[in-house]
C-alpha cells in the first residue's frame, strides 16, 4: 500500500517530550501493539506503535519526531499499516499484568481498553523518569489497579518496575504484556525468567526498521532470526529466550550495537 | 540434489540478495525453516553504508517498490553474519558484493573469503546507488574488467547480477562471460518510482528506485530467455518468482536455477512450497529431472 494521508485533527501534550497526534483516519482492524509507518514526507518514515484506532503517541527523539513536532492541526503526515503483531487478546475474566515504561505505555493503553471491554482484570506496573513522564495513567487506571513507579521518587515508589515487580505474586495473572526501554524489558524478562512465567509474558521491541514489511530483513533478532516488523513487534517470552534483547541491536547500516 | 557452478543444491529455490540477508540469523531461517536451496547475503560493500532514508520499500498492486540504497556494515562488520550462515544454514552461501571499481569489488571479495562463502554474486546492477551498481553494471567493458579481477582473486565460483536496465542485456551477459564469470543472475529491479498525489511528493526517500515482484516477470523471462541463446554459462533467473508455476516458466525459458525475493512478503517457506510444486510437476510429466525444463521453451519451435 502507498501511504494514506493522515490529517492532523488534534494534539495532546501527554509529557514535556511526548505528544498524541489524532489523525482522521481509524484503523477498525488494528490490535493493540501493531505499528503504523509514519512518513514525515521529505524527512523519513519511521515505525509508531498506534495509542488508539486514530492516533499515535510519539516521543521527541531524533530529526524525523523533532519535524513531526513541528506539525499543527491541519497538517498532514502519510500512513502506512497498521502492520506486525500485537498483543494476545485477553478473554473474558482473565487477569492481565501490564507493565510499561515511559512511552512504551503508547501500544499498552489500547491494551488496557481492550482487556477491560471483556472484563479482564487489569494491574498496570507504570514507571517513568519522573511523575511529569508518566502518560495514560488514566486509562490504565479506568481497568483496574495502577502501581506508579518513578526513577526520581516524584510519585509513586521511587525506583524501577522491577522494584514493583518483584513484590507481585506473577503466578496470579493469566498474561503479562510489556513495553518500555530496552534495558527495563530485559529486566523484566530475567524476572519473569526466574519465576519460570515467561510462557505467559509478552514483549513488544523497537529496532530500526527499513521496509516495515518483512522483506528486507534489517530488524531481523538473534539467533532466531525473526524479523521485528512482521513476526513481531510484539514476541512471547519463549521466542526471546537466548536472543540479543538487553544485549544490542543494529544500526541503519545493519552493525550491531551495544545496549 | 543437483549441481549449480560446482554447487550441490538441495533444490533450484535460491534466496534473493537483499532480502532476508542482513544477519546470519536470517539467512538460517531462511535455508532451515524457508527451505531455499542456497541463499545470497545482503549486497557487502567496502565501507559500512546506512542506506537511503525511509520509505525504502512500499508494496503497489503489481509488485514492491524499492530503494534501500545498499545499505551494509561494510565487509569487515559482516564477517561475523557470514560465519554464522555458513556454520548453521546447511545450504550454499552466496557473498554478494559491491564496488565502485573493479579495485574495490576485490577488496571486498578478499575481506570476505576468510567467511569462507560457496561463492560470489556480483552487484552491477543496483539502479538506484550512485556510483555503485548499475553505474558500473551498465558498460559491457566495466563489468568484464570487475568479473575477471574477482575471479583472479577467489578460488570459488563468481556469478554477475545483471541489470534490464540496458538497451541489449546479452551484451553485458556477454561481457561477463568473458571476464570469466561462472553464472549470470538475471534481473535486478527495473527503474520505477511513485509519487504521492496528496502532497507531490514521491514516495521512496531516495525519490525513485526499482521494481520487483508480479509486474516484473514478463521481463525477467525474456531477459532469461535471450541470455540463453546469447550465453554458455548457465543463468540464475530472478524477477517475480512467486509460484512454481513462475519457477518452471522461468526455467524453460532457459535458467538452471530461480532466485526468490519479493515473495517473501507472503511466507518464508516460499522455497519449500515452490520446490515441492517443481518436483510434483516433474513426475506429472514424466520428466526425470530439473534439468530437462531447462531451456526447454527453445526447443518448441
């Protein structure tokens, strides 16, 4: 598919370095953790995970998040997707764990929504740097519990979501979705590993990506192989076990680079 | 298993150069869960390269539009990919590799022999990397010199990637036998681009590139079909192999092997399925095998 034009219909300020951008396009079929390649025409295209059916929430990184700031209602990126594989869908009644860090809770947020239109019973483990980071409380909080961790102890307890993480009981919940910087979710994943859970845990990775479509290969993972845009971006535990998650990932040019 | 330039392949089905083939990763679940015959790496150059911005690939109704812009860790970063495909994949293991010049092409080939690869495909045929690729692929007498100076510093088979970007594609065929080569791959993505009519833009960051997939086929097996009159070498056939169908159609037309590329986009397992529709075909038809489709179309006068 060429890219759609998506219009700009309105802009929330999440965090000091974290927007949403409402388009006026709904993506029906999207499941929570699918991303859409978001072209900011004459700049780059760079993969967004979508925050809701029509919108994406996206923080200022690099040259192509610092010209998308520069956009105002009424302007107009392009869109491609929604692409890859999202979260399992919970059912009715289950108990979910979610945990998310800093913009991570963007492909997180429509999870919480999801789980909650079937009754399942949500606990969200949100953490960022400090409590001006924090994005989407309020919607973790509309499906269940929400445990607030900060690195600066600005709210909630003062640390990481490990820190949270490993007071829970995992053993309760039916599955566990995770997203956040590289270095948390491998945390995350030695825990869970520890408490032999990881069957039940999934995570959604961010690598640079190229085509977004599964063909050219530049995010495939190791030692599996698995190409991040299609085969993910979200991946069960079991398929991350003895891959390079928290050790390095690869640059444009297809070098490994150390986490 | 039959014979390629030297090469044992377990079947015909090759893995395109520039899909899949960044790590060695990959190229092992292309070969092991894929099920291709052998596969080619992505396309190595001398220097490590990041590649034209995004959007570098977008699909349209009759195929995929692209222009990654070779992008590659350089030789001595994919040393390590290389190893590791040809410790684990089981299959073949093609280098593919780029130059500006035939000085260049041997430097990547002899940075690369220490991985130990089956053999070399060379890139003359990239249209969409300044200098590089169809820049040199282009002129009959360039791609003779690289051929010849690669096949003076290797002990393994050398095959030429071709461009249909070229008024007459037997004349650089041509020149690549004589330069030695072992095999022809025919063809590389024809020129195209898109343009975005919202806003005027065209789509891919380095604002044209190459097609591939359905659209490309009918080209690709008249390219095949005239470098087999033209060639004695054997050719490799690429360009919109999505079926068995396509795979015997491109082998009658006169190629010993297919590359798949674009196909992918569907299932990595692409291979096997084409590779059991081959064999299925042959016992439909009595023949004994692959190689009596090959340049069987010739015959049909």
């Amino acid at each position: 598919m060429l890219p759609l034009n998506a219009t700009i219909v309105h802009i929330t300020e999440e965090s000091p370095s974290i927007r949403t951008f409402f388009f006026d396009l709904e993506f029906e079929t999207m499941e929570p953790g699918q991303f859409v390649m978001v072209w900011i025409r004459g700049v780059d295209e760079v993969p967004m995970g979508l925050s809701r059916k029509n919108s994406i929430t996206v923080q200022k990184v690099g040259e192509a998040t610092s010209k998308l700031f520069e956009l105002k209602e009424g302007d107009s990126f392009g869109l491609r997707g929604p692409f890859g594989k999202g979260f399992s869908l919970p059912s009715k009644g289950e108990k979910i764990l979610i945990i998310a860090g800093g913009v991570g809770s963007a492909p997180l947020a429509p999870y919480a929504d999801a789980a909650c239109a079937v009754d399942s019973k949500v606990d969200t483990i949100l953490g960022a740097r400090s409590a001006d980071d924090l994005i989407f409380e309020e919607r973790f909080a509309a499906a269940g519990e929400v445990y607030v961790s900060t690195d600066d102890g600005s709210k909630g307890t003062k640390g990481f979501v490990t820190d949270i993480l490993s007071r829970l009981d995992v053993l309760l919940y039916d599955r566990i979705a995770v997203c956040g910087p590289e270095i948390m979710m491998a945390s995350v994943f030695r825990l869970l590993e520890d408490r032999k859970v990881l069957e039940k845990a999934e995570f959604s990775l961010h690598r640079y990506f190229k085509c977004g479509i599964g063909v050219c290969g530049a995010c495939c993972i190791d030692r599996s192989g698995l190409r991040v845009c299609k085969d993910g971006p979200v991946f069960s535990g079991v398929q991350l076990l003895d891959s390079e998650l928290g050790r390095y990932t690869r640059d444009a040019s297809g070098r490994r680079v150390k986490i | 298993m039959y014979t390629l330039t030297g090469l044992e392949l377990k079947n015909p089905t090759i893995l395109a150069a520039g899909i899949l083939g960044t790590t060695g990763a990959s190229l092992c679940r292309v070969a092991c869960e894929g099920g291709a015959g052998a596969v080619v790496t992505k396309s190595i150059g001398p220097m490590p390269k990041t590649g034209h911005p995004n959007p570098s690939m977008v699909r349209l109704e009759c195929g995929f539009l692209n222009a990654m812009g070779l992008p590659n860790p350089s030789y001595p970063g994919f040393l390590q990919e290389l190893e590791i495909a040809k410790k684990d994949s089981g299959v073949p293991v093609i280098a593919s590799i780029f130059g500006g010049t035939a000085a260049e092409f041997t430097e990547v080939a002899e940075g690369l022999l220490p991985g130990k690869p089956d053999a070399f495909e060379l890139n003359v045929s990239c249209p969409h990397a300044e200098g590089y690729g169809a820049a040199v692929g282009t002129n009959p007498c360039l791609v003779e010199a690289i051929t010849a100076a690669v096949k003076d510093v290797v002990n393994v088979p050398v095959w030429v990637k071709l461009s249909p970007n070229v008024s007459d594609i037997t004349c650089i065929g041509t020149a690549a036998e004589s330069g030695g080569a072992d095999a022809v791959v025919a063809i590389n993505t024809l020129k195209g681009m898109a343009i975005d009519i919202e806003s005027g833009y065209p789509v891919l960051g380095n604002r044209s590139g190459g097609l591939s997939g359905k659209a490309v086929k009918p080209v690709a097996v008249k390219c095949v079909y005239d470098l087999y009159t033209a060639l004695e070498i054997p050719i490799i056939g690429v360009g919109g192999v999505s079926s068995w169908q396509d795979a015997v159609e491109m082998m009658m037309a006169g190629a010993s092997a297919v590359q798949i590329g674009s196909a992918v986009y569907d299932r990595v397992d692409i291979f096997s399925e084409i590779s059991t529709g081959i064999e299925a075909f042959l016992q439909r038809k009595g023949y004994s095998n692959v190689k009596r489709l090959i340049g069987l179309s010739h015959e049909m006068v």
